[in-house]
C-alpha cells in the first residue's frame, strides 16, 4: 500500500491513513473474491443480457 500512495505522489502520509486504506483494501478485495466465488457456484451464472442476447441469436440462426 505505501508503494502504491508513493507512486501517486504521497510521499508522506501518517500510519493511522496507511493503516486504513489498507483495511479498506483488503475488506473490499476479500468481499469481491467471496461474491465470485458464490456466483461461480451457483448452476445459473453469468451475465443475463449476454445470455438472452446468445438465445436470440441462436433462434435468429435456427430460423435461417
């Protein structure tokens, strides 16, 4: 985290800021891998307009 605020150009910042932008980092990563993980998991994934756009096309090219 402090090699990514110094990259921006924060080159000083308190501890109790490093610390909490950490946190926030690592709650939100771990909250963005929990839900992937339960929407991998679950027998109906994906994205529905993708899905109803391919049933679409399917049907337009059965048509054909």
């Amino acid at each position: 985290m402090i090699t990514l605020l110094a990259h921006i150009g924060y080159e000083n910042s308190s501890d109790v800021a490093i610390e909490t932008l950490t946190d926030a980092a690592d709650h939100f990563l771990r909250r963005m891998t929990l839900l992937l993980k339960t929407a991998t998991e679950q027998k109906d994934h994906g994205f529905p307009v993708r899905r109803e756009k391919a049933a679409r096309l399917t049907l337009q090219l059965e048509i054909l």
